[in-house]
C-alpha cells in the first residue's frame, strides 16, 4: 500500500484528516457485491472526532483517550494513529494503534504501549477481520516484526488471521454494592485488619496532582522497581500523564508521621477508576499503607459515582499480586493478547531479561531512571 499524494499510510508519517488505506467488507455484515468500504487513518490527537467516539462508545476505555496517546507519543516518540471505516462525518468505529520503531527490538504496531486492554471500538467484533486482514498485510509489505491487539474479549484467532501471544489475570471490581458488603467481601486478615491497623496507627491521606505529590510518588516508585528488580519507568512520562490527562488523573500518597509510605497513581473513565502504579516503602509495610490506600479509593470511587475499579493486568505467575487483588474481593478473568508476525516469535522480553533486571536492582536511583528513560523506549 502507498500513501496518497494528499493523505497518509499505516507508518504513521503523514496523519490525513481522512486518508484510505485499502478496502474490505462492512462492519454491519456482508455488503452488497459492488460495494467495497476503505479503511481510512485519522489522528487521534488533531481530529475531535476520535475524543468523540471514545466519550460514548460502551468498549471505550482510559486508554482510548486522546491524553493517553499524546503521553505515549511525548515521552517515547510512538506515532498514533486510527484505523476507521469512517471517511466523513462522526466516526462509527475506531482501532486505535501506535507505531513503535526501535533498532535494539524492531517495527511493529501495538494496540496500544504500555496499556494493560485495547478494546476495537466496533459495533461487533464480527467486523474485525477488515482491520486485521489490513494490518497483517501491511506487516507482511514492510517486513514490521508484528502487529499486536490487546482487547479485553476474547477473539477468534483463525477468523483473524492472529494467533495468542501472552496471557495475563484481569482484576476488576464491582463498586456498585454498599461500602460494607464491599468490606466485607475482603479477605479478613490481609485487607480488612490492615485497613484498621493504618486507621489505628493514624495515616493520613492526600489525593492530588501537585508536585510535591509526583515527587513522592516517583521517590517510593523507584524504590519499588529496585525491590523487584525491574527497570523504572521515566519521571518523564508520569509528568506527561499529569499534564495530558488533566482531571482524569490522581495521584495518592499515605503518609505516617509526615513520611510518605505508600502510593498510587489512578486514572478515570466515566464510571471506571484504573488503578495503573503503586508503590511503597517495604520497611513499613506492617502499618498497611496500600490496603489502607484502595479502601479510601473506593470510598472516593463509590461518592464519585464510579461503578467499577479496574485492577489491571498480572501475570500469570505472579502469585503475589494475583492473591492480593483476589483478597480485595475483585473477580478475574483471562486477558490475552493477539499478534500477527512475519516470522516466528522471538525470545523474552527486553524488560524480561535477567541479566537486565539484575543490573537495574545494583543501580543508584538516579542512575537507573535515566536508564529506565533510554530502555522504555524500545519496549512499549
């Protein structure tokens, strides 16, 4: 596929107000035998239309929003973009993608970096193969290392010309009950005495997007990252969140004695709260900073209107955290993620390496964020 004189293609480098990139069949069923539809590109950060969409469509998520993609592309440089059938008028449906180049871990297009689920915002899911049938094309034509789809339902994968890459536990929980059938659907020791514990030992809580509260929030982050022998995420990246996500986003930070203990960084969608980072001081876990933490989030939520909490994504062998979320009394599901590569499945994860998660848990601080902001580059 070539880009048009006046409009753009799927690399990202021209983004047109309405630009075709090939044609297939209609979303709403089998269209009539002379009728052929094009899948168009569109900017989610120039073109209102996609805030739009994602305002009312009921698969739409924080993700979604056009301040999440302008985060992901401030930080890391990824290219967004919007495959649409939609060539004028309001947008109809929506994929929304970024285009990820690296020389250390290849081209390829993700729906979308660093985003736990990435629902297509069609009517049915039965219309997806238009959109996968173009983008494996693509893949194929510029030799990108793959296309990948993260959506919370689970796709055919023959229909979609996609096979499973990864699987993950997706928590959510249901804000809709009383406060105290939400309490007592925690688990009674690891949540429910914590909470009391934090309350009795006097914590403090204080929500905002100021700052001094990203400062601490990125101090006990860090020492979080170093705990688990992972790379930190840029600073960078949080304060572009702040600023991009603007009332859609909270940070939180306990304090004991004036001492930040524990953290947390929420997003909003309509009636869904994300929890997407904690973090906290190890050396005080005892005084319950995080359950103490999520029990004043629902609370919050609940006065909010919110009706649910998601939890995000865990690892399938990651006991701890799947136990955790369970006690909080939230329900899970399987949460898979789709590829389509044109050549076989390459080995683990940059971020996965040992060597690579050793090295980052010897590092200073200071050190390992300014490495953590040339690593998450290539990983999204």
């Amino acid at each position: 596929m070539t880009a048009q004189p006046t409009g753009g293609s799927l690399s990202g480098e021209i983004y047109p107000q309405s630009s075709p990139i090939g044609h297939s069949n209609c979303l709403s069923g089998p269209p009539a035998q002379s009728e052929a539809v094009k899948i168009h590109t569109v900017n989610p950060l120039a073109d209102s239309r996609w805030d739009d969409l994602v305002g009312c469509h009921p698969r739409a998520s924080v993700f979604h929003q056009s301040g999440w993609l302008r985060a992901l592309a401030r930080t890391y440089g990824y290219e967004p973009f919007v495959l649409t059938t939609s060539a004028e008028g309001p947008l109809q449906n929506g994929i929304a993608v970024c285009r990820v180049s690296s020389w250390i871990t290849g081209t390829r297009l993700v729906s979308l970096p660093f985003s736990d689920h990435c629902e297509p915002l069609l009517d049915e899911l039965n219309g997806l193969s238009q959109f996968t049938d173009e983008l494996r094309e693509e893949c194929d034509l510029r030799r990108w290392r793959y296309v990948e789809l993260r959506p919370l339902s689970a796709i055919l994968e023959a229909k979609h010309g996609l096979h499973s890459n990864s699987s993950y536990w997706f928590h959510e929980l249901d804000l809709r009950p009383s406060l105290e059938t939400l309490f007592r659907g925690m688990h009674k020791d690891s949540v429910q005495r914590k909470i009391r514990r934090a309350e009795r030992e006097g914590l403090s809580r204080e929500a905002g997007c100021s700052e001094r509260l990203l400062e601490e929030f990125y101090k006990l982050l860090l020492l979080t990252r170093k705990r688990h022998q992972l790379p930190p995420q840029p600073r960078i990246w949080f304060a572009n969140l702040v600023e991009c996500m603007k009332d859609k986003i909270q940070i939180s930070v306990a304090r004991s004695n004036g001492t930040p203990i524990g953290a947390m960084l929420t997003l909003r969608h309509r009636a869904c709260v994300v929890y997407k980072y904690g973090c906290s001081d190890e050396r005080l876990h005892n005084l319950g900073a995080m359950p103490f933490l999520f029990w004043k989030l629902i609370e919050e939520s609940k006065a909010l209107g919110a009706e649910q909490l998601d939890l995000g994504r865990s690892d399938i062998h990651n006991e701890g955290l799947i136990t955790f979320k369970d006690r909080l009394g939230a329900s899970r599901k399987r949460l898979t993620y789709y590829r389509h590569a044109e050549t076989a499945r390459g080995g683990a994860a940059l971020q996965d390496s040992r060597a690579v998660r050793q090295f980052f848990s010897y590092l200073p601080e200071a050190v390992a964020s300014a490495a953590g902001k040339v690593l998450y580059r290539h990983m999204g």
